[in-house]
C-alpha cells in the first residue's frame, strides 16, 4: 500500500507568507465577488490583488 503524507489548511487567503513557492498541489476558494451579495458586508469588495499573487506564487506548476 502506498501511503503519502498531505497537509490541509483552513485558513484566511491573506498571510500565506509562512508557505513556500510551488509548494501547493491544490487550492480551494470561493471568495467574494464584490457584488454585495444578499447585501453582506464581505461581498462588498474583491479581495485584494496580494490574494492572487501569493496564490499564484504558492501552487505548483500544473496545479
Ligand atoms: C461567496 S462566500 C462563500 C460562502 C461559502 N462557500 C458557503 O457556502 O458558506 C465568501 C466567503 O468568504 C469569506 N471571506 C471573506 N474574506 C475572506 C478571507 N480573507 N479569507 C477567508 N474567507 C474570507 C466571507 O466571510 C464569506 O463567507
């Protein structure tokens, strides 16, 4: 039987900084849309930039 060792995290999209580049097989999101959805406060705005360059920087290649 092949076993492998994975790692979840569950955690806020801001501050990814403690994760090395390419290091990420998959990332699961479904963030804001900045269309004030049901006129909740966290859908007023997209999330920021930073979010998908540290996203971008994290995943693997092909991921
Ligand atoms: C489109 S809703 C997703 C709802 C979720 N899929 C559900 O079914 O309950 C966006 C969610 O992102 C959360 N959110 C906003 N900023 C976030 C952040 N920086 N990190 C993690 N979640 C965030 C909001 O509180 C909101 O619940």
């Amino acid at each position: 039987m092949i076993s492998k060792n994975y790692k979840i995290y569950n955690k806020s999209c801001y501050g990814l900084s403690e994760l090395e580049n390419e290091s990420i097989d998959a990332l699961i999101t479904d963030p804001p849309y900045g269309i004030s959805y049901q006129n909740h406060y966290w859908d007023k705005d997209l999330p920021k930039r930073e979010i998908w360059e540290d996203t971008l920087r994290v995943l693997k290649e092909g991921s």
